[in-house]
C-alpha cells in the first residue's frame, strides 16, 4: 500500500490518477488478450501460420501498450500538449509516405512498413489530432489575437485530404464527428452549427457518389441482394447462436468462416463464445469510461483539458460504437477496430495512447483557493515576472 505520506512521483501518481478509469482501461486491455484465444486460431489456420500467431503478437503488442498507458497518464496537461504536437508531425509524415511507399490491401493504401513491422499511421493521428484541436480552440478564446479557428480548420482539411487519398472514408468521416463536436462543446453560434451540418452532409453525398467502395457499402447495406454480404450474415449467425450465455470458449463455429474475426468483427466472435451478457458487459465498460470522462470533463477548470478529455473520450467512445453498430449491422460495414480489443499493433497503441492522455488530464490537481485568487491579483505585474 502506498503511504499519502510519500511525496515520491509513483506516490503523486497513484493518489490523484482515477483508479476506476485505470481499472476500466486495463479491464479491456485484458479483454484483448483474452478474446484473441477465442478469435484468432481459425484465421491464422486459414493463411497458415501458427495457431496461436495472432495471440502470441496481440500478447506482444500489449506489454509496450501498457508501458505507453503508464508512461501517458504520469504526464502533465503541458507534456500532453508537446507529446501530442510530436505525434502528430511524424503521423503527417508517414501519412504522406504512406501514400508513396505503402503497400495496398483490399483496395487502400494505408499502411507501410518500418522496420519490418506494417504500420497505420492514421491511428496514431487521431488522438494528437483531438488534443491539438482542443488546444488551439481553448487558445483562441483565452487570447482573441491568435486565430486558433482557423488553424483548426486547416489542421482538419489536411488530415481528411491525406486520409481520403488512402482512401479511409471511416476514419475522416470520424476525425470530422470529433472536430465538430469540439466545436460544439467550446460553444459556437446555432448558425455555424447548421453550416458544419450541412457541409457534413454534403460530403456523406459527395463520398456516396465519387467513391465506388462507399456506394457499393451503402447499397449492401440498404439492398442485401445487390452485394455480398456473407461476412454481416456470418456475423448476425454467431450472436443468434451464442445466446446469452455463449457456447464456450473455444467451442464457437461461425468464427471459421469470418475472414476478419479476429479484427473488425470480434465482437461476433465475443458474442458466440461468451454470450450475449459479457457483451453487454464489454459495452457498459466502454459506456462507464466515455460517462467518467465526460463528468471528469465538465468539472474541469481548465479550458484546454475540459475540451482534450471531452475529445478524447468522445473519440474513443465513437470507434467502439462504430465498430459494434457494423457487428450488429446497424450502419453500413466499415473497417473500424474496436480499441484494446481487435487484433493489431497500431490500433492497440493508439487505444493505449488515448487512455494514457485521458488518465493523465483527469488525474487530480491542487485548485487556487480564493485567498491565493486574491493574493495573486493583488501582486503587481513586475512580481510576477
């Protein structure tokens, strides 16, 4: 047990970070591992590897997560920033390379090799993307003569070109729900509100329309007999043959013939192997961290860490409702992974850098008293130099 009298940084840390949010985040870590067991084998068979390939590299992939989770959340609301500013430039960068040097699968370039390992810049890109948002949005009211607006405006443009010449519709189309929901949260005009509608809008329609992936996704969706959709039907199968109580660890047969179980549609696996009541269980995890971190957010005085929280949280919150809405063919399919639980490096770390992030701007910070408020205002400008 740690003494409230230590004063070491373990000490500072494990008292004022929010254990119910570490918990939660470490809860699905776990869930990652445990469910690429019950996922993966089939797969893995299927392209002739070792069966326990994708387990064994999920299993990997987890211990420099956690590390990247700790070393976040010991992080001040300043390093936050800084951190976020370095992911963000070198994300741009392989973003770029990856147009160029990437290698392609199912039709998108989006991922390339360094260091003989695949990488997905785009998932690094989001949550440094959300906090340098946030920041600049929290500037730019604290001091009108920085055009933090605009800025933001231009950092989103840049990221949705890169992204739609992969192309990822999914992924821009959600930076763009967490963009304007930034908005929203630091207060702006109805007027602009209906305008970011409308232009969102518009560009469900122009992707529809100028993307063959999108409307193809779109039509299946709406008209089953206009395209295969065996990999939704398979899907929809193991939650009917799960029940609520599944039929076992291992014992799941419809993960066989799902080309992505182990990825997008685990979730499916979930479903048939542990039953509908430990699903339910995975959504109320995601549903207490997006609550916590919102009510951690709205008690926040701290305009830059009040919008970053709120981001992060919503952005975090959305990939996992996305991801399941396809499982359950709610909205078209789309490649959307569900953080800490489907397979892949990337996304792992990227999951682990948000929560790190998040645990780090609600961890507990000493407020100005109101004799110190006056204190300070009573001190001259040359005293405070």
């Amino acid at each position: 047990m740690v003494s409230r009298a230590d004063r070491s940084r373990f000490a500072e840390w494990f008292w004022t970070v929010d254990h119910y949010l570490l918990a939660a985040f470490g809860l699905l870590l776990l869930a990652g591992v445990v469910f690429a067991f019950a996922a993966s084998p089939p797969v893995a068979e299927r392209i002739g590897v070792d069966t326990l390939y994708f387990v064994k590299r999920q299993a990997m992939f987890t211990v420099p997560a956690l590390i990247v989770m700790l070393a976040g959340s010991l992080m001040t609301p300043r390093m936050v920033r800084r951190a976020a500013l370095l992911v963000f430039g070198v994300s741009v960068v392989l973003l770029v390379a990856t147009l160029f040097m990437g290698f392609e699968t199912k039709g998108a370039r989006r991922w390339i090799y360094i260091a003989g390992v695949s990488v997905q810049a785009s998932e690094f890109l989001k949550p440094a993307f959300v906090i340098l948002i946030a920041f600049l949005l929290s500037e730019s009211g604290r001091r009108r003569e920085i055009p933090g607006v605009l800025f933001a405006f231009v950092l989103f443009a840049i990221c949705a070109a890169l992204l739609i010449a992969q192309p990822d519709f999914g992924q821009t189309m959600l930076l763009g729900l967490v963009w304007a929901g930034l908005f929203f949260l630091n207060g702006i005009s109805w007027f602009i509100i209906v305008a970011l509608g409308l232009v969102g809008i518009a560009g469900l329609f122009a992707a529809y329309f100028l993307l063959p992936h999108v409307t193809a996704r779109v039509d299946r969706f709406l008209d089953p007999s206009t395209g295969d959709t065996y990999q939704i039907d398979a899907a929809i199968n193991s939650f009917l043959s799960g029940g609520w109580f599944g039929r076992g660890p291992g014992e799941g047969t419809v993960k066989r013939d799902l080309p992505d179980s182990h990825a997008d549609f685990i979730f499916a696996v979930v479903g048939e192997e542990f039953g509908v009541i430990v699903c339910l269980i995975v959504v109320a995890v995601f549903g207490f961290i997006v609550i916590r971190g919102l009510s951690h957010a709205s008690r926040d005085q701290d305009a830059f860490s009040r919008l970053a929280t709120a981001g992060l949280v919503v952005l975090f919150g959305l990939q996992a409702t996305i991801n399941l809405a396809v499982n359950l063919h709610l909205i078209p399919s789309k490649g959307m992974t569900l953080p800490f639980i489907s397979y892949g490096g990337s996304s792992l770390l990227s999951s682990a850098m948000t929560a790190g992030a998040i645990l780090a701007l609600t961890r507990r910070r000493p407020q100005p008293t109101r004799s110190e408020n006056v204190t300070v205002s009573r001190l001259s400008p040359s005293s405070l130099m």
